[in-house]
C-alpha cells in the first residue's frame, strides 16, 4: 500500500520511489558487456583510443578523423551494396553472375545503377560508389588535354583530395600506378563528354 503524505494543502498525496531509465549510452555499455561483466570487444577498443587522444597532435588526430570519415563512408557503400543486391530480381541473376569474372581477375569496370543516379567503380570483387556529378567530373577530367600521364596525374590528385577511399580499395602509390590508366581508358569508353550548345 502506498504511503501517503499530508501535503500543505491539506490533501494526501501518494509518496511514489523515482522511476530510473537507462540513458542510451547507459544501455550501449551494458550490452557490450559480456556476462562476466566485462566490456566487449568494442568498448575495449574505445577506451583504448580515447587513451590515445590526449597524446596525439593536431596532425595525428586529422589523420584519424579522415581515416574514420573513409571507414564509415564504405561501410555505407557496402550497406548499399547488399540492399541492393537484396533487391535485384532474380532474372538479373544470371548477368551479374557473368560479370564477375572481369571483377576477380583485376580488372577495372564502371557501372551505373538502375536510376542512373550513382556508378560503381569495380575491381577485385569490390566497388566504390560515386555520384554522377562525381562521374561526370572525372570524365572531363580524362579527356581534357595532356598526356597519359598527366591524365594519370590529373586523375590521382583528385582521388587524393575528393575521394581518398578509393585508396583502401586500388592501393595505388603514386601517379605512375597504371591502374590509374585503366581508370582513364574506362571513363573514356563508357561516357562522352557532351558538346558546349
């Protein structure tokens, strides 16, 4: 039965105990941890980088920023990638299943997706997605004047400043890298560029 408590008013008023709830945090940690009570994998790994950030200067820490924004950005392309593969009918089965053979042997290939809106660059089974004002960037890009290997340079500066992830898919050093002439070729072959009206 609940207490009850004479308030100045002269009316009784139920005495309830504080209702308790978890914050979201408080439910993330308690269920990182195992049933030993000690925190999971996850959590360990974090309290070990936030160990480090005081350590670290300005450089170290726009390092790990970048490095995280190019983790985070292909964990959502790789989403995508199998929401889209969920999505594919199953008569589109048999083509794609065909195209993997260029995919695994190294090859470079470019593809669009079905609206049209995004193109994927493949090579070795995996991809990277790109917008097609990305696309259509890079395609002025290769067949603006120059030389092959001012394209390749052209091409790798603006993979090192607008999409540094490509790096964790084509590792390619330096503008010498001939992946960076496939890229080229593949842009030229499958867009045009449209004349000025």
């Amino acid at each position: 039965m609940a207490e009850k408590k004479q308030n100045p008013a002269g009316g009784a008023e139920n005495k309830k105990a504080p209702v308790r709830t978890k914050t979201a945090k408080q439910g993330l940690r308690a269920a990182q941890k195992n049933k030993a009570g000690k925190p999971g994998p996850r959590e360990i790994l974090a309290q070990e980088l936030r160990s480090l950030i005081p350590r670290l200067d300005a450089e170290g820490l726009d390092f790990l920023i970048k490095q995280a924004q190019v983790h985070l950005y292909n964990m959502q392309v790789d989403e995508l990638n199998k929401t889209l593969a969920r999505e594919k009918p199953a008569a589109a089965a048999k083509p794609a299943a065909a195209a993997k053979t260029p995919q695994q042997s190294g090859d470079i290939r470019i593809a669009g997706s079905g609206s049209g809106s995004s193109f994927y660059l493949f090579y070795h089974g995996q991809s990277v997605m790109f917008s097609r004002d990305e696309i259509i960037g890079l395609v002025k890009l290769v067949n603006g004047p120059g030389t092959a290997l001012e394209i390749a340079e052209r091409l790798f500066n603006w993979f090192d400043r607008e999409r540094a992830d490509i790096f964790s898919l084509i590792p390619m050093p330096d503008k010498f890298d001939e992946r960076l002439k496939k890229i080229a070729q593949a842009l030229k072959k499958n867009f045009r560029v449209q004349p000025k009206k």
